[in-house]
C-alpha cells in the first residue's frame, strides 16, 4: 500500500467494502494548500513528538553559530513519512524513499560552505555513512586486518583499493563534525515530521534570506488522525469467552467476509503555511514525484501556483537519479547526467560501482545554490535602495 493513497480506500466510514473505483473518494474536493485555520486544528489535535523542545533547542543554538558566521543555512529533509495505524504501532504505512537524493544532497551543500539541518526518517541514509551503508556490500567487505609482525595487536584497516576514497570521505566528515556544519534531526512519523519542520522554519527565522529549505522527503498524503486511531494492535478477529477460555469468533481467512478497511484523511499541504508564514524569508525549494511523464511539467506548475514558492524540482521514480526539471515561475529547464560511461564503470571494479557513480545531486545543488545567492543578492540590493 503506497502513503500517496493510490490503493487506499478513504473516506468511506459506513460502507464496509466500497468498490475498488470507489475507494477514493472523486466527489471531495481537490486537495488546496492549507490554511491557519487547519494548522491550528492539525497541530492542536495531533501528539507533538516527545524531542520536539530538545530538537527546537538544538536547532537554535545552530542557528545562532551560523548566523554569527555570516553563513547560509540549509534545511535538507529527507526519507519518507510514516503513517502509523496503531497508537501504541505495529503496523504503519511507509513509503519507498531511502533518502539518497537528501543524504547526497546535503554533502554538495555542505562542500558549497553552507550549515545543514538535516531533518531525516530515522535509519534512513546519511551524508558521508551512506557510502558504507546500506548497500549491497557490507560495510565489512571495505576493511581487512593489518598484517601483524607477531608482537602488535591486532589492527583492521581499509582496503587498498578503497582507502583513498575512504579517506576523502572520512575528512569531509571530520571537517562537517569539528565545525559543527551539520546537524542530524531524525523523525518517524507524519506528525513528528510536519511538528519538526514548522519549529524549525521558525527558529531558523533569524537567517532571513540566508535559510534555504530543500523539501526532498517523501511526505505522505493520508494519514489516521488520532481520534480514529486504533490504541492497540488491531487485532484479525474478534475474540469472545468460551468455557472460561477465550476464543476468536468470527476469524478471518478466505471466505469469511472481513476486511481491514483504512479509512485515511488528507494531510494539509502545509507548503503553503511555510511559504507565508513559518519562513516567509527564505527560498524554498520543494521536489514534486511523479511516474507519469506526461503529467511531470503540469504538476510542478500547479504546485508552484498553489504554494508560490521559489522552485520546483520534478522527477519521475524510474528516472530520478539521472534527470531532473527546474521549473520556476518563468521556465521549465532539464539537469541530465551525460550517458553512462561503461569503461568508467568497468574500472570501478563493478562490485564495488556504486561509489563511483556520477550523481545528478553534483548538477542540482549547484544550480539551487546559485539561485539562493542571486535571491539573497536581490534582497541585499532592495533593502539598500529603500
Ligand atoms: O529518497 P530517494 O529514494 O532518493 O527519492 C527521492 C525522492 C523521489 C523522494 C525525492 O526526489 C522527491 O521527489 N521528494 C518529494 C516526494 C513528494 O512528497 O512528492 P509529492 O508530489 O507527493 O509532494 C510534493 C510536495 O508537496 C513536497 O515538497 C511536499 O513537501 C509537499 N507536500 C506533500 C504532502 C503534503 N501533505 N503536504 C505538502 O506540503
């Protein structure tokens, strides 16, 4: 079941078993961006996460450091929104993302001089780790024990063929951690997701159009508001007492007529509360997924129109790590990675060829990057001549 809704069945509480063509509901009405009014209800209704304050503390204090260096700040999110079922979770919806495009990302932002939070899904991949983990590989296939002359302990280091590139990894990853350059937030959930992002928004307020938010997570479209949330575990059948022991009545299994029917509300598209009010300031920067090519171009448009942010980058599932579109308010422009060249990857040593791949994030960060410093200059220039 994907969190984009496509093969969930909404909004159809009193009928048990609504027709496939039914299970979403066509007469609502469209999804608009949202307004105060459902920020208030959304956030007054849900749980705020539990390192909501520590995480608004944290990213305070980084916020302050950068801005006392003059330095812009990126808010990289990344990974995929869970949406659980269950209050007390077993079972949840999750979506594809692993993170690539954000972990990827925020090493070229960070080579590029800038700070970066980088709000994540829990356990997904990480700037500089994410060549190690992960993979195919295990992280143990890039070590192998030092020889000994029989007197020193035992050592492990890094395999000749991988060692060099480790060791420009492992610097900029020093580099990134002594300068305190970047700052790990992770979330699970939908909620702790959308809590996290408008505190963020408002501590990075300071920066002014220093901030840059780049919205590369997967953020679902449906979600189980609380007051319909099953407490516990829900359970197969129903369970009745039967000699002083206690039985399932009513199993399910082939025939047995029942069904678990998710009934999924839509998540406001806060975009539109980050634009105007949570960072007003800033360039914000938001991805928009597709897997129709047909529909990629209309729909960064229309996102465009609806939240009146900055950029739009589209990219389809099949095609994502090797093209992209930059569509703004004036044009729509291609970044393509030029076609794969097969000695290079032979020369990679094939098991290994996922590290030396080119990534289309070298070509998208730059560009954004150039764009955020042409808006600060805008900025910069228009308060001078007021
Ligand atoms: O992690 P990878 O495997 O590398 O994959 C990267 C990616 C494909 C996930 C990434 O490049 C990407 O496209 N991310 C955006 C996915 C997404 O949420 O697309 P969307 O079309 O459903 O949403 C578009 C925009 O609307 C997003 O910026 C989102 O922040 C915003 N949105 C979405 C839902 C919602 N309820 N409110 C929103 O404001």
């Amino acid at each position: 079941m994907s969190a984009d809704g496509s093969s969930i069945n909404t909004l159809h509480r009193t009928q048990s078993s609504p027709a496939i063509e039914n299970a979403i509901d066509r007469s609502a009405p469209t999804f608009t961006a949202a307004l105060e009014k459902d920020e208030t209800s959304y956030f007054d209704t849900n749980p705020p996460p539990p390192e909501l304050e520590e995480f608004s503390r944290i990213a305070e204090e980084f916020v302050n450091l950068h801005c006392s260096h003059q330095r812009r700040v990126v808010l990289v999110t990344s990974g995929g929104t869970t949406v659980p079922l269950e209050n007390q979770t077993v079972r949840f919806i999750d979506n594809f993302s692993a993170g690539t495009r954000g972990a990827t990302s925020a090493e070229y932002f960070l080579e590029a001089g800038y700070a970066v939070i980088f709000l994540h899904r829990q356990f997904s991949l990480l700037p500089y780790s994410r060549h190690y983990s992960h993979s195919t590989n295990c992280f143990l296939d890039f070590l192998t024990e030092a020889p000994t002359d029989g007197n020193s302990r035992n050592t492990i280091v890094a395999r000749d063929e991988y060692a060099a590139e480790m060791i420009s990894v492992l610097r900029k990853y020093n580099h990134a951690k002594r300068e305190k350059l970047l700052l790990l937030l992770p979330f699970t959930t939908i909620t702790s997701y959308l809590f996290l992002l408008r505190a963020l928004a408002v501590k990075m307020e300071p920066l002014g159009s220093k901030s840059l938010f780049y919205l590369a997570a997967a953020v679902s479209d449906f979600f189980v508001p609380r007051e319909r949330m099953a407490e516990h575990k829900i359970q197969s059948g129903e369970f009745a007492e039967k000699d002083g022991e206690m039985e399932f009545v009513n199993p399910t299994g082939p025939g047995s007529g029942k069904k678990l029917i998710i009934d999924l509300d839509p998540v406001p598209k806060f975009l539109k509360r980050l634009v105007e009010s949570w960072a007003p300031q800033s360039m914000i920067v938001s991805f928009k997924l597709e897997t129709d090519s047909k529909l990629l171009i209309k729909k960064c448009n229309m996102a465009l129109k609806r939240y009146s942010h900055h950029l739009v980058i589209g990219n389809l599932l099949q095609t994502r790590k090797s093209e992209v579109v930059f569509v703004d308010q004036k044009s729509s422009h291609w970044l393509r990675l030029p076609p794969q060249n097969t000695e290079g990857e032979k020369n990679s040593g094939g098991k290994f060829a996922a590290k030396y791949e080119p990534e289309i994030e070298a070509l998208i960060v730059p560009e954004v990057v150039r764009r955020h410093g042409a808006l600060i200059w805008n900025v910069v220039a228009a308060t001078r001549s007021s």
